[in-house]
C-alpha cells in the first residue's frame, strides 16, 4: 500500500485525504488545532455565519421600505431600531458551528479509514515526516507521498500586536461578547471589507483604514465602486489612501497611527492585512522544497513541489486563496501521485466570491485584463436597476457583467455584484467551464421575475450587438 501523509487539516489536507483513501493509500493526516483546519475553524466558516446574521439584520433594515413596521407606533417604531444584535449569542452560534462542521468531517475522515494525528508534522527527508504530539512525543512516519497543507497565519505589523481584546485579528473577534462601540477596520481587501461590512449591517460605527484609492484592490473596478458607494452610502468612513504603521490601547480605546502623521481612534480595531504562509520549521529546505521570497511553495500545476514525491496545495503555495482551489490542488496532488486520472489546476474557470453588502462574485476573464489588451473580449454590463425582482426585494445597487470573445460570442467571463451573487454566478460559471455563446446562455428559460433574468438579458444584449453588425 502507498502511504501518504499530509501536514495540515483544512480544505487542502482532508479534501485530499479522502481521494487518497479512495484510491487506496494508507492515508495519515497531521493536524494540530482541529480538522477542517482554519478554514472550518477561524477563516471561511465562522466568517460567513457571522455574515449570515448580518445579512438578516441588512434584510430588516430595508423592511420599511418594503411597508413593514413593528406594533407599538411610538416615537421611533422603526423594524430596525426594535431589533438588537446579542453579539455573545451570536458567536456562540458562529463557534458551535464551526466545531460541528470539524467534528463532521473528523467522523469522515474515521468512516474512510484515513489515521488522524493531533499535533504537528514536519519533513525529515522526502520519505519520512515526524509527527510531534500536543504533549511532545514523536512519530516517524513513513510517507511514499507527502501532501503539505499547512495554510496561512494572519500577518501582524510589529507595531500593531493584537491583543485579541481590542486589538484583533480576523480569528480573534469572536471573542468579542458585546458590539463595538468604533471599530476601525485597518486593511480593505476582501477580508477587510467583509468583515467591515458585516459590522456596519450589525449597527457598528466602522472606520474602514485602506492604503489604496478605493476598497477592494485587485478586484472588478466597476463592483469595487458600487461597493464603495454603498458603504459610504450607509455612513461608513472610507479613509483612502491611508496606511496604518500602528496600533495601540489608551484605557477603553484603541489608537491607529498613519503613516502621514493622522490618528484614527475607536473602541476596537481590526487588523486585516494579509497572511503569511506556515512553512517555516518544518524541514522544507533539508527535503529540497523550493519557497519564494515570501514563503509560498513552488508547486506545477499537479500540485508537485521541487522535491520528487512531495506536494503542495492551499494557501501555503500562494496560488489562490480560496478553500475550494486549495481543495482541488489537494484532490490533483492525489490523483497524479496515486496513478488516477488528472487535468492539471485551471484557474481560468475560478469563481469566486466577496461576502459583502452586496456580494461581489467573478469568474473567468477580468476587465482589467481586456483593458490592458491581454485579451480580447465584449463587454456588456446591466444595472440590477432595471431588474423586476431588484425593484421588488427594494435591491438598488449592483450590475451583471458578462465578457464574451469577439467573434465566437463565447463566454469567458462575468461579474455580478446583487445579493447572493456566490449563488447567481453559477450560470455563468458553468458558461465559462464549458464555452457556451451568448446567445446558448440567452435562449435557456430564467425564472420570472428573477435576478439570474439580468443574466440571460446582458446575454441576450450581446446579440443584439451582433445583430446589428457589430461584433459581439
Ligand atoms: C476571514 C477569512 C474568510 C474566508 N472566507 C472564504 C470564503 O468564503 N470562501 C473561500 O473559498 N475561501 C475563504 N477564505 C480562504 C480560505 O479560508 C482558505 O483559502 C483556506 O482555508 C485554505 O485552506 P488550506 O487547506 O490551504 O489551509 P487552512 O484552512 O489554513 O488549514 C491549514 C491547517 O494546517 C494546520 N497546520 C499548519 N502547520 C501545521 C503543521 N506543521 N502540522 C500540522 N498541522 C499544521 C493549521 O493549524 C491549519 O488548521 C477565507 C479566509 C479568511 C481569512
């Protein structure tokens, strides 16, 4: 039997797991906080079911425009004002969760066979790891294969240690059992806005820190600016082109310096300024595994690393942070290292998703790319405000945008920024995977009223471009 070992629990390291038992190998998973890794436990899982209660609230904020109103006509007897966030309540939930979903796939991982050790591993060579317990003891493993997945840990400023009382980090604000009176968000990349946006729907004053122009680098311009304008909208301070070098406590406060000499202060602070990848210490260079200057491990497309039967996947090799990449470079590891068939990582048909107030999900082709030239596309965008269903719900912002290939009308891309646009980028995800037209999209039937309509009308809009003698 071929045994193989991974290092690290989360998306990267049980999804590969259990492909491994599948095809047979004598699968050992390492873990030292708990399987479903920080993915389960701190990032991705508790993150969104913080968000889910925000959302509710988002939903009870517009109900008086929608006609609602609560019982007691008084003085101020609007729905929102009526209702309150038990924040300790709420986190109860949000942690509860996320130890159930790790306890499921724990009982996964027995069900198929696979060994789970708590603690830490670390190469010793290309064929042994060493497991190091919680109490010290040690175990060399044999490995044939070896999967390395051991994720990201938040970066801190020297300057801005998080105290994980008032001055946290994305892991620790479940600690927090009361809302903060002013949190200041330092950092406005995804992880920033979420968790910006999500407060400010809880009825938290938030001061959103970002070094760029506008929230949101790297993402859809165009969504970036509606993003932008709803916060600002709601009343949250936006403070551009501001760096934070420092952070500190002053009694109940927490003080952010910037660099231009400005202090921002609030009751608590968010630090969110990226991730550093776990993979010091654990025998990398001795086994041959090529890192960048960062830290990332070099892998091929099959998820190989520089060292013969050693493989990477997940936030540790830097290619794309998200669970459902790090789960698939870990089910590719298995497949090439096992004999299975594989189709080396396409990030072509990524989707991806930012958890705000409106969501913000792309897939395929950026506009930025079509705007350097680097390809060649149409580009039609819809505002949602012409959308029934939109005008109905009391949804005012967003858009759908789709990128199709000149001559073909071939879809290679797409933006929608609406409510729960992780669930309407499917269509469009699925047009991308498997090169369906414009006008195949366009001729499906779509739900009426519905938001996925605007996706089959921009669809449709195409057309009529071509229609009319122009391209696409
Ligand atoms: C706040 C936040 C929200 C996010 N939301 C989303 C989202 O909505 N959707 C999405 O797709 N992605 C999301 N992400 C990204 C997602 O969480 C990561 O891409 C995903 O966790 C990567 O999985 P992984 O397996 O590489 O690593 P992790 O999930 O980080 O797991 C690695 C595990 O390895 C363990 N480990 C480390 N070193 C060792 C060692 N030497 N021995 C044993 N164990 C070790 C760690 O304890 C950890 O449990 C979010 C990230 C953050 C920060």
């Amino acid at each position: 039997m071929t045994s193989v070992v991974i290092l690290g629990g989360g998306p990267g390291g049980y999804e590969a797991a259990l492909v491994g038992a599948q095809l047979g190998g004598e699968v050992t998973i390492i873990e030292r906080e708990g399987l479903g890794g920080a993915s389960v436990l701190t990032d991705c899982v508790p993150s969104k079911t913080l968000i889910a209660t925000a959302e509710v609230m988002s939903t009870i904020h517009r109900a008086e425009e929608l006609g609602l109103r609560v019982w007691e006509t008084g003085e101020d007897s609007g729905v929102a004002s009526s209702v309150h966030v038990d924040l300790a309540r709420v986190n109860e939930r949000v942690m509860d969760l996320a130890a159930a979903q790790s306890a499921d796939i724990t009982e996964k991982m027995r069900t198929q066979g696979i060994r789970v050790i708590k603690g830490t591993g670390r190469l010793n060579g290309t064929e042994e790891v060493i497991a190091t317990g919680a109490d010290g003891t040690e175990e060399t493993l044999k490995a044939d294969i070896t999967l390395i997945a051991t994720g990201t840990t938040p970066r801190e400023l020297p300057s801005a240690q998080c105290d994980g009382e008032r001055i946290l980090n994305w892991k620790q604000v479940y600690n927090l059992t009361e809302l903060p009176e002013k949190l200041i968000v330092v950092g406005s990349g995804v992880t920033g806005a979420e968790f910006a946006s999500a407060y400010d729907e809880l009825g938290v004053d938030v001061v959103l820190v970002s070094s760029r122009d506008k929230v949101l680098p790297g993402q859809d311009e165009d969504a970036a600016d509606v993003l932008q304008e709803v916060f600002e909208g709601r009343g949250m301070e936006i403070m551009s082109r501001s760096r934070a070098t420092a952070a500190r406590r002053e009694g109940d406060e927490v003080v952010v310096n910037l660099q231009d000499g400005r202090e921002v202060r609030g009751s608590h602070c968010l630090m969110a300024v990226g991730a550093i990848p776990n993979t010091s210490g654990i025998g990398l260079e001795e086994a041959g595994v090529q890192v960048t200057e960062s830290g990332h491990i070099v892998t091929d497309r099959v998820s190989r690393t520089t060292a013969r039967g050693v493989y990477a996947a997940g936030d540790c090799t830097g290619v794309f942070a998200l669970a459902s990449v790090a789960a698939m470079q870990g089910r590719i590891a298995m497949w090439h290292s096992l004999g299975d068939a594989v189709s080396p990582l396409d990030l072509k048909a990524v989707s991806s998703n930012v958890f705000t107030s409106p969501e913000i999900a792309t897939v395929g082709v950026t506009q930025a790319q079509i705007d350097s030239g680097e390809v060649r596309a149409s580009v039609l965008t819809l505002p949602l405000k012409s959308n029934a269903r939109a005008k109905m719900q009391g949804v005012h912002d967003g858009f759908v945008k789709l990128f199709c290939l000149p001559v073909t009308g071939i879809i290679v891309g797409g933006v929608v920024v609406a409510p729960h646009a992780s669930e309407l980028i499917h269509s469009v995800s699925i047009a991308v995977g498997d090169r369906i037209t414009v006008d195949e999209l366009a001729n499906d039937f779509t739900v009426y009223p519905s938001m996925s309509g605007s996706i089959a009308e921009a669809a449709r809009q195409l057309h009529k471009r071509r229609a009319s003698g122009m391209p696409y």
